[in-house]
C-alpha cells in the first residue's frame, strides 16, 4: 500500500479570475522505504509541492487534487486539528535552512521536546531522556551540553543535525528532506547526506529529497522526478541510469555537471530562466530554452505521458544514451 498518493496536485496564488498556477498537475506515490528524488532549478516548484502536502500553504495560495492521501486518508478532507495529528508525527520535514527555521528564542531542549510533548505524550524525565537520545542518534557530540544551546550557538552543520532529529523526533512514516545541505561546506554535506541514507534504513521510511544534486539523487534515490515551472518533465526508475535520461531538460541538466564538462573553456549551461508564476508560456513551458522547440511546442502544451512531458519524446528516445553526446550538446547554449 502507498503512504502517499497524490494525484493532480495544484497550488495557486492570487485571485480565482487572475490566479497564477505554481504547481501544475503534479501525481506522487511513495511507498515505505521508498526514497524519491525531486530536482530542478530553483523556482520549479519542488518546494512549494512539499509544503502543499504538509499544509503549509497559506491564503491567498489555494491547493487542490484529485487525490492527496496519506495511509488511506484524505488530508485535503480532514479537519485542520486532524491533520496537525498527522503532520509533524507521521509526515515530518527537514527545511532547507536550519537556523532561519529554529527558533533563536529557545534552546535546543526545549525546541526538540516540543512536538513529542504534543504527539507523544511525553513529560519530565522521559522526555529529555528521549531528547538526549535523538542528538545522540544524529551524532551530535556532547548532546547534554548542546541541549541548553541556542541556535547561535551551534554550527550550521549542528543545527541541520538538530532539524533532522527534531524531524525524526515522533518517529515518522514518511520524511520529507528540503534541501538539507544549503549553505554546508562539502564535508558536512556528506555528513548529513550519510546520516540521512543511515537513518532511512534504519527506520524503513519513506523519504523524498529535494535537491539541485543530480549525483545525490542517483546515489540516495530509487525514482527521480524533474521539475520544471511547476511539472514534472520527466519521471524515471534510477537503477536504470541517469544516463539513460530522455527529456531535453533532464539531459541538460546532466550535459552541465561540471565532471561532463572536463577540459572545456566554458561550462556548458541552458540559457534563460525558469519563467515565473505570472509570465507562463502558452506552449511547452521549456519551449523558450529548447533549440528543438518548434511550433507546436509554442502552442501546445505537452502532457505527461509515459513518464515524459515532451512533444520530440521519440526523436530523444532514438538518440545515443550518453549525457554528454552531440544530441545533448545541441539542447545546449554556452553562455
């Protein structure tokens, strides 16, 4: 059975008479012990997706779906004090910048306990023994003394390392991880990204990661999903390789890893922007940045089929597999 089936999701700001679409008809299922990875630039849409499913979008941004279950029931049905019983205990989520989402405030302690005290049940001694415990699971050195700390008073890396523990404080079914390395140097990256994996089979847990890391999401992921504008442009199994990527955009990305791009002048890049909310093209919304872009991409909008979003899906298909081959390089432009 899926923990998390989500079907046509939509998010949207604005009034209803001129609302803009950020999220576009997005379908999800994570099993447990699933690990899904979610990439693309920034403004895709992968962040506002996540923060859908845990109802954290406010007005005057409006969510819907066809379907958005977790373990067989419906969150968009449920009153707001029966979903806060479900979010943060059995749906947590690590946020992309620990010291922005910490309270400076309160201390560690105190921040940690706070969700076992409302989802638990948990007092006094049990309590900070169980607080202990968790900075002592996500390897935080002297955790007695670090759990009278503030939040300025620890390291980015610590403090990412507090989020992770307060997400996993409740023992969740299913975690959701925000870019949890923005702003770390390389080695606590690694740090973090190994705790994560450990963590995940330990717990059996369904995990989705949002990152801009095409190399984390084949080493931490079982299914990639490429975001682009608010879709997803493709959808693909990563035991099958990254390099058997398909979508223009997926292989652009992939042709800009700078390890495809030794001994070059340049690094290869796509050029333009991810269009904004309020400036969507009419057509394929990639059609801007595509050199395949002809004039059904301008005026048709493609659909998802087959897990890809593109109207040249068969010309892509019969090219060489290699990320970095000459089809590749013609979806690129050096800027």
């Amino acid at each position: 059975m899926s923990l998390l089936t989500v079907k046509n999701l939509r998010v949207e700001f604005g009034e209803k008479k001129q609302s803009s679409i950020a999220v576009d008809g997005i379908d999800l299922n994570v099993a447990q012990g699933q690990r899904i990875g979610i990439v693309g630039e920034s403004g895709s849409g992968k962040s506002v997706s996540m923060m859908a499913i845990m109802g954290l979008i406010d007005a005057p941004g409006r969510v819907s779906a066809d379907v958005l279950s977790f373990n067989g029931q419906d969150l968009l049905g449920l009153s707001a004090s029966a979903r806060r019983k479900i979010i943060g205990k059995d749906i947590a989520m690590i946020f992309q910048d620990a010291l922005s989402s910490l309270n400076p405030s309160y201390t560690i302690g105190d921040q940690l306990m706070e969700g076992m005290k409302v989802h638990l049940g948990l007092r006094g001694k049990a309590l900070r023994e169980r607080a202990l415990e968790l900075l002592s699971l996500v390897e935080i050195p002297a955790p007695v003394r670090r759990f009278d700390c503030y939040p300025h008073q620890l390291s980015g890396g610590m403090n990412q390392r507090v989020m992770i523990a307060m997400a996993l404080s409740c023992e969740p079914k299913l975690l959701i991880a925000d870019e949890p390395t923005t702003a770390l140097d390389v080695t606590v990256q690694a740090q973090i990204m190994d705790l994560l994996l450990r963590l995940h089979q330990q717990h059996q847990m369904g995990l989705i990661l949002i990152t801009h890391d095409l190399a984390v999401v084949s080493e931490m992921t079982d299914e990639i999903h490429v975001m682009y504008a608010g879709q997803v442009m493709e959808r693909a199994q990563v035991a099958q390789g990254l390099e058997q990527a398909k979508h223009p955009y997926t292989r652009s990305l992939l042709a800009a890893i700078p390890e495809h791009n030794k001994g070059a002048q340049r690094l290869n890049a796509l050029a333009g922007v991810v269009p904004g909310r309020d400036d969507r093209p009419s057509g394929c919304l990639l059609s801007p940045r595509c050199v395949l872009a002809d004039q059904l991409c301008v005026s048709q909008r493609p659909a998802l089929i087959s897990g890809l979003r593109c109207h040249h899906v068969q010309p892509v298909l019969d090219e060489a597999n290699s990320p970095v081959d000459n089809m590749t390089q013609s979806l690129m432009k050096q800027v």
